[in-house]
C-alpha cells in the first residue's frame, strides 16, 4: 500500500472518529436537557419528590433491560441501522412526552426512552474503540468521555435560552435527536463491521471478570442520575429559578 493511500485511510477513519464522537454528543445535549425538564415539569405539577425520582429511574432501568438485546439487534439489522432506528424513535418518543404531560403515562415513555436511546451509545462505543488507533485509543476514548460529557452540560444550558414551559425545550430535544441521526447518516458508510468472532463471553459471563470496574460504574451512574435528576428539584426547593 502507498503512503498516499495510507494518508487517505487514516483521514477517513479520523473522520469517522470524528462524526462518531459528534452524533453521541448531539444525543447527549438532548438527554441532558430532558432530565432537569422534566423534573421542573412535575414539581409545576405538584408531583412529590419520591415520584420525581421514581419517574426518572425509568430511563436508566430501561439502558439496563435493553443491553443485553443490543447484540442481538446488531446481528439482525445492523449496528447502522439499529442506530438510525433508535435515534428516530427517541425524537418520537420525546415529541409523546411533551405531547402527553402525565406522570403516569411517563413511566413507560421515559422507559422506552432508555431502551432506544443505550443502542446508540453501546454501538458508539464499539464504533469508536475498532476505529481508534490502538496507539490512542485511550486519548480517543478520553476525548469521547469528554465530548458527552460536554453533551450534557450543554443541554440544560439550552433551557436557558428556551425556558422550561411549553414546546420550545422539547423541539430542541427533538431537534437534537434528528441531527444526531444525519450525523450518523453522514458517516455510516466509513463505520467498521461490529465482529464477534472469537468474542462469545454472555453479559453474565462477563460480570465476574470485571466486578470491581463494574462496581465502579454503577455507583458513578447512580450518582449522575441522581444530580440530574434531583438536582434540580432541590435546587427550586431553595428559592432558585429554573433556569
């Protein structure tokens, strides 16, 4: 192979790196905005903190549910089209939440939202770690932790430019969901194949090889969930604005 040629796949595989880390991060904007939204929504609505709470566990039980379906997923349609699939039907199934504005209707919605949402991430993942240099992959993987994290830091700063009440948030969200899938659009073409050969161990199989690491996520994810989710709450309790 010619230098050339080798200049070329690596700029291709750069840019696929690059259109990966931007599609979560759009995503990340819109789950990051939706966590403190709707908790300002249900305190509006007199709802108790303990329910607030409650609702907002849906989405996270919904990642855990839906994770070991998402090989299965990859398998069958296509880790690009399982993507596209899910980031369309997050926008739906935000656009039924500010449609409904009902705690009980919530419950599943935002259930369903954590089911359609972990494909993405998981496949983003994957996408990023084949395409990553094996020299870099741990400034690619830190680059990319730090991109979402910026996603949702990002999207409750949207809040205050929309506000908290009627359409507007929820069009962002939405928004953000549409052009998290052309984002992928653009570069499915240039994404690796997700291969398992050789790699057969089950999700069960896995959780005692690496329980210490596993622990370590778990109380992290608790804590992300908790300060989006409360946070917020918390915070009006104390006499300051919503946004």
């Amino acid at each position: 192979m010619s230098a050339a040629e080798t200049n070329s796949d690596e700029t291709m595989q750069w840019a696929a790196i690059t259109g990966v880390i931007a599609t979560v991060s759009v995503f990340a904007i819109a789950q990051g905005l939706s966590y403190p939204l709707l908790s300002f929504i249900l305190q509006r609505q007199g709802i108790s903190p303990a329910m607030i709470g409650l609702s907002a566990a849906m989405t996270p039980i919904g990642f855990i549910l839906s994770s070991p379906m998402i090989p299965a997923l990859a398998r069958r349609f296509g880790p690009g089209r399982t993507a596209l699939t899910c980031a369309a039907l997050s926008a739906l199934a935000l656009a039924l939440v500010g449609w409904t504005q009902n705690v009980y209707l919530w419950f599943p919605l935002r259930f369903l939202i954590g089911v359609v949402t972990n494909p993405l991430y998981v496949l983003s993942e994957i996408w990023v770690i084949a395409l990553a240099p094996p020299s870099r992959r741990g400034r690619v993987m830190g680059v990319y932790s730090t991109v979402i994290s910026a996603g949702f830091a990002t999207g409750p700063l949207c809040l205050l430019a929309v506000g908290t009440e009627g359409w507007p948030p929820f069009l962002v969200g939405i928004s953000a969901f549409v052009f998290c899938g052309g984002c992928l659009a653009l570069v499915l073409g240039r994404l690796p194949k997700v291969d398992e050969a050789g790699h057969q161990v089950s999700v069960m199989g896995f959780m005692p090889k690496a329980w210490l690491l596993l622990a370590a996520v778990v109380v992290a994810a608790g804590f992300e969930q908790a300060v989006l989710a409360l946070l917020p709450v918390y915070g009006t309790h104390y006499g300051i604005a919503e946004a």
